[in-house]
C-alpha cells in the first residue's frame, strides 16, 4: 500500500548525506517521543469489506502515538537506532437500513511494533541536524471487529475479539534534530509504517499504514565538555635589529570555542587581548598576520576543515575588531593535517583520547614583516 509515499521516503533518505555535528563518534543515546499517530489506507477481510463500503462506515484513524529508542552514533555521517513505537488505536463504525440491505459495522485495531533503523543524516548548521531513517519493524496488530449483513441474496453476522497479527513491516523517517548542548536535543519526525496487520480471515482481518508526527527528546552520553587547555607562552624577547620578522603566536582552540563551536567563548577575550599586545608590541612594519586553525583528528575530514576554517574566522574578526587593518589579514584552516601529537594517542577511552589531542586543537597566528626582533 502507499508505494507512491514509500519511494519517496526511500529517495530523500538516500540523498540525505552527512551526520549531526553534535555528536561524538562511537558514542550512545536515549530518547523519548510523543505525538500525533494517523492509520490510513485501511484494508479489510473480504465480509468486511463488505459491510464497509454498504454502510459507508466513519473512520477515526488519529490518536496519541508514544515511543521509546536507544541508538549507537557511529560517525558523523552513520548511526543506529533500535526503537517501540506504540501507535494508538484505529476506530470504524457504521449502519444502514434502507433498500432492503441491513448492515452494520463497528470496531477497532491497535498496533505496536519495535523496530530497527540505519540513521543518515546532513548538519544544516552546528546545532541544527537533518536526518532520514530507514528500516524494519516487528509489528503485531490486535482487533476487535463486528459487521452484520442481510440482502436479498446474502446474510452473516459475523463477530471476533482478539484477533491478531504479527508480522515484519517496513519503517521510514524523516526528521530534524537541534542540539541546546552537547548532550541535550529535540527531536520532529514524521515516521511511516507499513503493513501493520493482515486481511486474512482468523488474523487480525484489517491491514493499516501509519504516519506518526512526533515530537522527542534525546539524551546523548559521554558528551563532556574537553578540558581547558592554556594558551601557549609569547615568543621570546626580540633583539634590536631591522630584521625580516616571521613570529607565530599559538592559542588552545579549548580556550577559545566551546566542544564544536566556531562562536568565540566570553572566556577567550582576556586571551586574544593577550594575543593582539603582542602583535602590537612586535610593532611590525607592513605586518601581514595569517591566522591558521586547526582541529584533531576525530569526526571527518569535510567537517574538520569546514570547522576550522570557522574558527580562524572567528579569531581574525576579534583581531579586527581590536584595531588590526582588516587589509592585512588572511585566514586559512588546515583542518586536521598538522597534528603535533604525532602518534602519541593511542588511549581506548574516548575522554582520554580528547584530552591526549588537546594540542592538535589550536589557532595560530602568524605575523611576517619588518621590525626590531630576532626571526623567529
């Protein structure tokens, strides 16, 4: 049923891309949701769907669907989610009494399943995530159903309690997801399900999809902030001498930007006002600084990159801001090429790990001109 909305949800989850941006590799989750669950495209065994088109039966398809998952973050482009979904209850009733046909028609079927799904997803922003699950259900459907009829040519009376299915179904998701912090997130999805139930006589006799609009809340473990790093000493005292000057001034990213932020820390401006004497007390002639930022080697290339090309943004548009000409600034990120922990990481613990690569994480700046120092 519904093969039209099925590809669709196949389509835009294929082309979805990368991960959230909040998340730590190899790291875990829990959350919650609730919201609004709406059956459709109900199919019936064939003496109901008898009685169902005579009478013209209402359907009440929409109540509250309520759900639970854990998921295992694998990257920042993969993750894994195992989940119950409980779907609410699905209602028909009807009568008719007119031309000769007697009918009536009543009941309802609930449906529950626990599912698995493999999680795709594309950061729209740093807090803001985009994501597309797809995967299989174990879903079992219980129903109560009644339906009388009498023709000219064709009479039952036909009642069954109790009825159920149980069975695979197919599970698709489209969601978005917005980070408060490094462990909190909220969570819309809309989630479709399908079959839930089957026509056949003495199983559940009704075959429904679902669509859950959902609201949730995730939980994110072992998402600590990194440890403060200080800022590395200023460069030695210069010599008196007209010299090319080449000076490199080195800040801890810790100390600047929060865990995967690219937005300057209140924290950081007793540092960069630390960082912009120094480049003045060089008193540099036709001074041009580089700044240069750099990550460690966790999460992927593209997102390091991109990040530390924001926070040498970040730290050149401080400087700016302090009195340096903005003509005679570059900036530049190297993303996680220039490691200078080498191979001296190896821990298995993941708050180790980002703690032994805390120098990796670091703005440089870079000042080349002509002044009175020793080059450096």
């Amino acid at each position: 049923m519904t093969r039209t909305l099925l590809a669709a949800l196949i389509g835009a989850t294929c082309t979805s891309g990368l991960a959230q941006s909040q998340a730590l590799d190899n790291s875990w989750y829990l959350g919650g949701k609730a919201g609004w669950s709406h059956y459709f495209g109900a199919d019936f065994e064939p003496d109901i769907d008898e009685a169902f088109k005579l009478v013209g039966a209402v359907e009440q398809g929409d109540d509250l669907g309520l759900g639970l998952f854990v998921g295992y973050q694998l990257n920042p482009n993969l993750g894994f989610e195992l989940g119950y979904d409980h779907l609410g209850k699905y209602r028909l009733s009807g009568r008719r009494s007119e031309g000769g046909i007697s009918a009536r028609l009543a009941g309802e079927a609930r449906s529950q399943m626990i599912q698995a799904s493999m999680r795709i997803g594309f950061p729209a922003t740093q807090s803001l995530d985009l994501y597309g699950r797809l995967g299989g259900a174990y879903a079992w459907t219980e129903s109560d159903l009644s339906a009388a009829l009498t023709t000219s040519s064709r009479q039952f009376n036909e009642s069954a309690n109790g009825n159920k299915y149980q069975g695979a179904a197919f599970v698709g998701a489209l969601g978005a997801e917005y980070a408060f912090n490094s462990s909190w997130a909220l969570r819309l999805e809309y989630q479709y399900s399908t079959p839930l139930g089957s026509t056949s006589p003495g199983e559940s006799g009704i075959e429904l999809d679902n669509g859950l609009l959902a609201l949730g809340l995730v939980y994110r473990f072992g998402q600590g902030e990194e440890e403060v790093v200080a800022a590395s000493p200023a460069p030695a005292a210069v010599v008196p001498a007209t010299v090319i000057m080449q000076q490199r001034f080195t800040l801890s990213s810790d100390v600047l930007f929060e865990f995967n932020k690219a937005s300057l820390r209140p924290e950081a401006n007793q540092a960069l006002d630390t960082l912009f004497q120094q480049i003045v007390a060089a008193n540099p002639q036709d001074g041009i600084a580089t700044v240069v930022g750099h990550t460690d080697r966790l999460g992927s290339d593209d997102y390091n990159q991109n990040l530390s090309s924001l926070r040498a943004r970040s730290v050149a548009d401080a400087l700016i801001g302090r009195g340096w000409p903005a003509e005679k600034m570059q900036v530049e990120g190297r993303g996680e090429r220039e490691p200078v922990t080498a191979n001296q990481c190896s821990s298995a613990s993941k708050r180790e790990l980002i703690v032994c690569l805390a120098p990796d994480r670091r703005v440089e700046v870079k000042l080349n001109g002509v002044g009175e120092g020793s080059p450096q």
